[in-house]
C-alpha cells in the first residue's frame, strides 16, 4: 500500500493516476458501508459510492488540504450526493458521465459482499461501544486475554491479582458483551 497521505495522493492525481487508485482502495470500503447503513439498499449504496468516487476523481484538484483532511473531504462529497439521491429519488450520474464512466454493474455476489461489509462494520462497532461499557477491570482482562492472547497468569500478575479472578472479569465481560449483541440484534 502506498505510503503517502490522503492529502497526497489527491494532490498527484493528475499526474499519477494510480494515486487516485490507492485513495480508492483506501476508502471504498468505508464508504460503501456508510452508504449501506444510512440507505439499507446495497445496490443503491453502489451507485452512490460510484458517483461519489467519480465526484472525487473529477474534483481532486479543487481539494485544500488546509481545508481538511481528504478522507473529510472524500465524506463531505458523499453526503452532498446522498442528500441529492434522497431530495430528487435517483442518484446523479453527472460526474461518471462527464468522465466517460458506464454504469456500475453489479452482481448477486458483489450485494452479498457490500451487504456483509456494512453488516461487520456494524458488528464491530457495537463491540467497540459494548467494550467502553464494560466496568473497567472487565475491558481490560478481556483486552488482554482475547485480543492480546496473553496468560490468565501474566494478566493476574500484571492487575496484581489471582487467575481465577481474572478468568471471572472475562467470563463476565464476554457474557456482557454477548448479551448486549442479541440485545441489539447483532
């Protein structure tokens, strides 16, 4: 992946269109699961995510990172063009046209996967909300057992407690996390 920033790569995309190829892979993603959680529509999360790259690609040059930063910059054109789908009931195509663009086709299986995407982000975004919500001593033995992967021993020795306790602060923040999951319908 390249190394340069946002700012960056904007900057050099007249010159060098494979900077505008890596600010795209760097965002598309992202975008499409926002277009996806504030539509519910994979398709028209697509066509939005298309028209809002090809804004971007259009209007690279007009970009001030002064302004701010060009993911920022990336997401103000996403809500313009979201704004205007929901206003006039289709998406613009205005800017894949003046580029020459042709219409994003769209298979079952690319649904499949945007609708997947949107549905982890979201799922690890109410396991970062569940994990602030946790008691303290319960977030942190659940930091360190399941994604540090360290012993129940060095965590108790570090928290200057026994094992067990340390097996129960996990046990019981899993559980909370588990139950705030199904609790949202995750």
């Amino acid at each position: 992946m390249d190394g340069r920033s946002d700012d960056d790569l904007l900057a050099a995309t007249r010159g060098e269109p494979e900077a505008f190829a890596v600010f795209y892979r760097r965002h598309v993603h992202g975008l499409l699961a926002y277009f996806v959680r504030r539509t519910r529509d994979a398709d028209l999360a697509a066509d939005l995510t298309a028209e809002t790259f090809a804004a971007a690609l259009d209007g690279a040059h007009r970009h001030r990172p002064e302004k701010g930063p060009g993911a920022a910059w990336l997401y103000g054109i996403a809500k313009r063009i979201l704004v205007s789908a929901a206003q006039q009931g289709a998406v613009e195509d205005r800017a894949r046209r003046r580029l020459g663009m042709n219409p994003v086709a769209i298979s079952d299986g690319d649904l499949e996967r945007v609708e997947a995407l949107a549905t982890a982000e979201a799922v690890t975004a109410q396991l970062q909300q569940g994990l602030k919500e946790l008691p303290r001593a319960q977030r942190e033995a659940v930091l360190a057992r399941v994604l540090a992967e360290d012993e129940y021993a060095d965590i108790a020795a570090r928290a200057r407690t026994s094992e067990l306790v340390i097996r129960k602060r996990v046990q019981r923040g899993l559980a909370g996390l588990r139950q705030r999951l199904e609790g949202t319908g995750a």
